[in-house]
C-alpha cells in the first residue's frame, strides 16, 4: 500500500464526486446490480431490490461475531441494510433482507451512522448486503471522510455485484467480505432467487482481488486490506464446495477462506427437504481438507 490508510482518504474531491455523478447516473435506469431493473429509482420507482433514491438500514453496532480479523477487540462497525439483491431460502436475516424491517435514511444521516461507529472505536465500517446500494454508500462515505472517517471500509456482500458497482469502489474500499455461496448457478436461481449466480460471483470476486488482493492483518490480527471469502456449507454438497475451492484457487492459491458449518433450516428451508437439516462433521471435515492449501480462517 501507498498513500494514506484507509485508501479512500487518498481521493481527491474531484475523484469524490466524479464518483458520485455516475452512481447517481446509474440509479437512473438501475444497473446498479447484475438484476438490471432499469427502473428510475431517483424518482422513486423500485425493482428486484425494492430500495429507491434512498438506502432502508435495519439496524448498525459494533459487532463482536464476525471472524477475528474483522471483529478485532473493539468489534466491526456493521450497517445492516434493509432487502437484499438475492432472496435465500433459508436466510436467517428474512425480516431484513426480504421483509424490509429498517428505516430510510438521508447520505448524511448514513454518514452519521459510519462518524457514530467509529466514536464506539470499532476497527471498520462494516456495510452488510451493500450490493443494491453502491452510489447511496458512496454518496454517504464522502460527507463522512470530509467530517473525520479514518476508519476502512468492509465490504459484506453476497458476491451478487456488478463489475461497474465495483469499479467505482476501487480505491474506496479495502477489505471484501465476499460470499461464494453455490458452483451451480441452478442451485442459485432455486434457493436464491438469482440468475447466473456462479458466473456472476466468480467475476466479481476476481475484480475484488484484482482490487486488493489477498488478506493483509497488522501485528494485532486485524484485516487492514484484502479479499476473505465466506463459504456455507449446505447439506447434502448442494453448495458445491469442492468446485468453489477450486475456482478460488485459481484465483490466488493463499486467498483467505472461512468454510461456514453453522448451516440451520431458517426461513422457508424446511419447503426444501434436501435443505432441512443441519451440517454433519463429516461434511465440515471433508471440506477443510479440500481448502487446507487456502489461508483458512476458523473463527
């Protein structure tokens, strides 16, 4: 790294709002996401994501259950933001991401929220399903950057981005907290609603490494840069774990991965009886040992 840490404290005012200017352009016939809605949602018209001009948050605090190198002593300052751009089957967060539970919030009170996390001392700004609200956060990180933010930028997403959404992060964020949830993009459209999910996935997690590479922590463990990716596993090999491991190693032989056990039927899983029971060990086991090259994050 070069220049100041977190990297967007580097962007000049006119990089700002060049920035701002096509996010606000693609909010006009949204592109934002791979759904490609094409609604005008600056004057309040809404597509898959049910989100308009302005960003729905459901709740933010200082996070203490994320892995240890997002979570840190101090916790991760996590933006729980109102629906989502995919629709799974057994999300646990249902009354968020498919229910709408939040409230509209302005760019600066966004940005006041990002200013409060970090008066709490959390080590990051955690921005959870951020993938339908790309030019809302950028908008808001500007007010919060001229009003003190020095905090970096995690991105937590289902991987369900857009490579023009993620370009107009480069340089703005610093650690990707990426999803690769399924190799089978059917098993995508059935438990999540998304078409071309893997596809879509594996060129956004190659921008994300392109972006930042592999996860760099300090001498205290904490993530200051990088890629980690979050890989549940589902019963009955319906993630497709060996063929993601596989990808992800052609991407970087030592990306960061943290294979997920704690699968439970949420939701509407019990509908799908391939879906409706819990991880054995001998799954949790068996999937350690296809990504033990990996830089393996058990938290």
């Amino acid at each position: 790294m070069t220049g100041k840490y977190p990297s967007y404290l580097n962007l000049e005012d006119k990089d700002w709002k060049d920035r701002i200017e096509k996010a606000m352009e693609m909010l006009k016939s949204c592109k934002v996401c791979p759904h490609e809605c094409e609604v005008n949602r600056i004057n309040g018209e809404l597509g898959y994501c049910r989100t308009g001009r302005y960003a729905i948050v459901a709740d933010y605090f200082p996070h203490r259950g994320e892995e240890k190198p997002i979570r840190g002593k101090r916790g991760s300052g996590t933006v729980f933001f109102s629906y989502c751009n995919m629709r799974c089957v057994y999300c646990q967060n249902y009354t968020i991401s498919q229910l709408g539970e939040g409230k509209e919030v302005k760019p600066s009170e966004l940005a006041e929220i990002f200013l409060t996390l970090q008066r709490l001392g959390c080590h990051n700004i955690n921005l959870v399903s951020p993938s339908h609200v790309v030019p809302q956060i950028i908008e808001a990180l500007y007010i919060a950057a001229k009003s003190g933010l020095k905090i970096p930028i995690v991105y937590n997403t289902s991987s369900y981005d857009s490579l023009e959404s993620l370009r107009l992060l480069d340089g703005i964020v610093d650690i990707y907290l990426a999803d690769f949830k399924y190799s089978d993009s059917e098993k995508g459209r059935k438990y999540s609603k998304v078409k071309g999910y893997f596809e879509r996935a594996l060129e956004a997690i190659r921008e994300m490494h392109r972006q930042v590479g592999d996860l760099q922590v300090d001498g205290e463990g904490i993530a200051i840069r990088g890629v980690l990716i979050r890989h549940l596993l589902l019963p009955n090999g319906l993630a497709g774990t060996k063929e993601v491991i596989e990808k992800l190693k052609e991407i970087s032989p030592r990306i960061a991965i943290n294979i997920m056990d704690q699968y439970t039927p949420y939701y509407k899983a019990y509908d799908y009886p391939e879906l409706s029971r819990r991880i054995n060990y001998k799954e949790y086991e068996e999937a350690l040992t296809l990504a033990k090259d990996l830089q393996l994050i058990l938290d």
